[in-house]
C-alpha cells in the first residue's frame, strides 16, 4: 500500500488540521479584502466589474468550504465532534508548544472568520438599502425580502 492509499493517522491528521487552519488564515485574509472590494463596487455600481468579482470571490468561498469539510472530516477521524467544541478538546489534548501555536492560529481564524461575517454583514444592508431606494423611485412600497 503506497502513502497515498494509506489511511492518516492521528498525528498525521493534526498536521492536516494545522496546515489548514494555515491556508485558511491566508484564505480569510483574502475574502475580507475581497469582500470590501465588493463594498466598494457596489457602492459605485460597479456592474461589470462586481460580476466578475462576485465569480471570484465564489470560487474563494468553495475553498475555504472545502477545507472546512476536511477540517470536519479529520475531527471526526479522531473521534471528537466536527465543531468548535470537538477542535477545543483537540487542542487540549495537544503537547505544548503545538498547543499554544494551535491555540493563536485557531483565535486568529476565529478572528478573521467575525471580520468577514461583519463586512459581509455590511455589505448586504448597503444592497438592501439600494435595493429600497430602487423601489421606492419605481414607486413600489415593499421592503427588501418581501414579494411584490
């Protein structure tokens, strides 16, 4: 049986969950700048560009989707729950100094995670306001969410 076919083991397993919550710090970092490029466009109204955007900013969020899966999957290799409480009893399980370099990466994604939810949380309510003022100068009264 070669390394690619062989099953991971609980070492090898927090080595991938590690490495992942690494990419993903990138990948964050990333979709926040992405997401106030967004802001940006649509505030400008930016068709064209935020089209474009939009299909990139996609394919970012499948990636980070993917690794959550992975994230999800190695947990519950290891017997813990694929959430936050099962990586929290994972990274106390760990030997110091994996813990604590464990502990600050997790924090940070943590982090990184809220900033996004934030901008994105931004962005929709400046949609939702162009979207009322759109109806409201078509003479429709209906709020945004609401069908005609």
């Amino acid at each position: 049986m070669n390394q690619e076919t062989r099953p991971l083991d609980a070492r090898q397993r927090v080595k991938q969950l590690l490495l992942g919550i690494q990419r993903d710090l990138g990948r964050y970092g990333d979709l926040l700048t992405m997401l106030q490029r967004q802001h940006l466009l649509l505030a400008t109204h930016e068709v064209d560009e935020l089209t474009q955007h939009n299909l990139q900013q996609t394919e970012l969020m499948k990636q980070i989707q993917q690794q959550a899966q992975q994230r999800c999957q190695h947990l519950g290799a290891l017997g813990l729950a694929p959430d936050e409480q099962g990586m929290a009893k994972l990274i106390a399980r760990l030997p110091e100094p994996l813990r604590q370099t464990m502990t600050g990466q997790w924090q940070q994604l943590e982090a990184s995670l809220r900033q996004c939810q934030q901008q994105n949380d931004r962005n929709g309510r400046l949609l939702a306001g162009q979207i009322e003022t759109l109806h409201t100068l078509l003479g429709q009264t209906q709020e945004y969410g609401q069908e005609p």
